[in-house]
C-alpha cells in the first residue's frame, strides 16, 4: 500500500506541471503573460471569440519605479503579436536591443496604455486598429488587433 501511495504521490506531482497556466503565468489579466521579470515574455493562449474594441492595458508586473507621463521618454522591451492568428510580428527581445522612443511618437495605444505605469512594470496592452496602425492607411497591421507584452526599462 505504502508504494501504490508514493507512486500517485509522484505522479501527482508530475501531472501538476502540466496545466496550462504555470505559475509564472499571470492569472488576472485577459491573456496570461508570464510573470518572470527581465526575461523574454511568453503570451499565453489568446481567447477565442472577437477581439476586444477598446484598449486594455493591465499589469502583469507592478514597477516601483518611476511614473510613465504623457511626455515621458521610454527605454522597453516589447513583444508584439497579432489577436487573429497569434503569430508574433515584432520582439525587441530578439535583437537583444530595448527600443527608446518619446511616448508621443508612438501608435496612440502606446500613449493611452502605457501612461501611468511604472519602470520596472510588464503591461499588457491589447489595442484595437483604431488605436493600432488604423490611422495608417496602407500599413500592413491597420486592420489588426494588436497585442503587446510590454517591460519598462526605464523612463525619463
């Protein structure tokens, strides 16, 4: 009795590690984003169904750092995917090199969404093509929703 109990006391164990959502994933945000501050995010599983027509922007790691301001100049990593398909667009991560850039040269998403957060902080920003490239005629995303793992290096 005492091995048929250690065996499902392992297996158990093993089956544990397999869910969907680890726990370095985010649980209170609309798509889980792991939760492993300075590496590379992983995006979970975008819900099915249509894509939200207002901006979301929740923190999957609160900074304690300074505040993001409407004129503040960012250093981020970012990763970008689209909500149709999941595939990924764009990482910063895979240069190895943060982008820098005023918040008031950005897609207005970036503006709106990021405005408030704090150095330090993982956002995830989910952005309608209104406030995407929609405003770009011709861009090839200007259609799409877009998706954005966000890490706030630093602000000033």
């Amino acid at each position: 009795m005492k091995k048929v109990t250690f065996f499902l006391a392992i297996a158990l164990v093993g089956l544990t590690g397999c869910s969907e959502i680890g726990d370095d994933m985010s649980t209170n945000t609309l798509i889980p984003v792991s939760t492993n501050a300075g590496a590379e995010p992983t995006i979970g599983e975008i819900p099915s169904g249509p894509a939200p027509t207002e901006l979301v922007a929740q923190d999957v790691i609160v900074g304690t750092g300074a505040t993001v301001a409407a004129t503040s100049m960012l250093t981020v990593h970012y990763t970008l995917l689209q909500w149709s398909d999941g595939s990924l667009i764009e990482s910063s991560w895979s240069s190895g090199n943060p982008a820098t850039f005023g918040l008031m040269d950005v897609i207005p998403g970036w503006q709106q969404g990021l405005v408030g957060a704090k150095a330090g902080s993982r956002r995830l920003l989910v952005i309608p093509p209104a406030l995407g490239y929609g405003p770009m005629a011709g861009h090839p995303l200007e259609t799409q929703t877009l998706i954005f793992a966000v890490d706030i290096i630093s602000i000033s």
